[in-house]
C-alpha cells in the first residue's frame, strides 16, 4: 500500500512540477537558456505545449491549434505516435515538434522542462491533458442536482 501511494503522488507530483515550472517559464519569471527552435517555425506563431497529444483528446486539440496556426510541442510517451501527431499538423501547413516524456518519471519531468526552457523563449499555451489512471474503477452514475 505504501508503494501505491509514492507511486500515485510521484506522478501527481510531475504533473504538478511541469504546471509550475512551465507557468513560470510562461510568466518570465524563469529565463530560457537561448532558444534552438528555428525563428522561422515560431515566427509570428503561438507556441502551445498540449501534454498528453498523442491520443485522444490532447491529439485532437493539438491537431486543431496546429491547423489554426499555433506552433504545437507535441507531448507523449510513444515517439511514433508523436511523430505522426506532428507529421499531421505540418501536412496542415502547421509546425510542430515532439517531445517525448513519461510524467511518472520526476526525472523525466525535470528533462522535458529542460528542454522546454532551452528551445523556446515563451509559451502562449498549456494544455494540461495529460492524466493518470489507477485503481479499480468503479461505475459512474449522474445525481440530478435539484435546486
């Protein structure tokens, strides 16, 4: 039980870690370190981090702010999966970029932020989709509330 629960607040914790370090990247409170991502794919484009876009709901907000005109730091833990996610939103005409992270992993975490910081000199957008499951689930009923 107590593996269970390092383990749930690990990973809450690196959820946690990247909201906090990003939002204060976002809000120049920290410095990037030089950006490397070419001027030319982030010229006069929002740069938006969608976490968790390699499937589901965060691939289809990622492909659509891509279509739109954003520049998308596509996240996920499967690099194929990413790399289809990007090749999709440049066959849009947009640009994009992936970065692989497993958010269970502090260190991970610690790395993609790095990297984050080291390559782009803002962000206009973080789309926290990333999420975790654990435990047994359990049926979901809807209480009408009456007022």
């Amino acid at each position: 039980m107590a593996n269970q629960v390092r383990s749930l607040f690990n990973e809450a914790s690196a959820c946690l870690g990247v909201t906090v370090l990003l939002l204060a990247f976002a809000s120049g409170a920290a410095q990037p370190l030089g950006a490397q991502v070419p001027a030319a794919a982030t010229e006069g484009r929002q740069i938006a981090l969608v976490t968790g876009s390699t499937d589901g709901l965060g691939r289809e907000i990622a492909l659509r702010l891509g279509s739109s005109g954003a520049h998308v730091i596509v996240h996920g833990r499967n690099s194929e999966r990413g790399r289809d996610v990007v090749s999709e939103i440049e066959n849009s005409g947009g640009t994009a970029r992936f970065i692989r992270a497993d958010l269970a992993s502090l260190d991970e975490v610690r790395q993609m932020v790095a990297t984050v910081l080291a390559d782009y000199d803002h962000l206009d957008l973080l789309v926290n989709n990333a999420g975790i499951g654990r435990g047994p689930t359990r049926p979901f009923t809807w209480r009408r509330a009456w007022c």
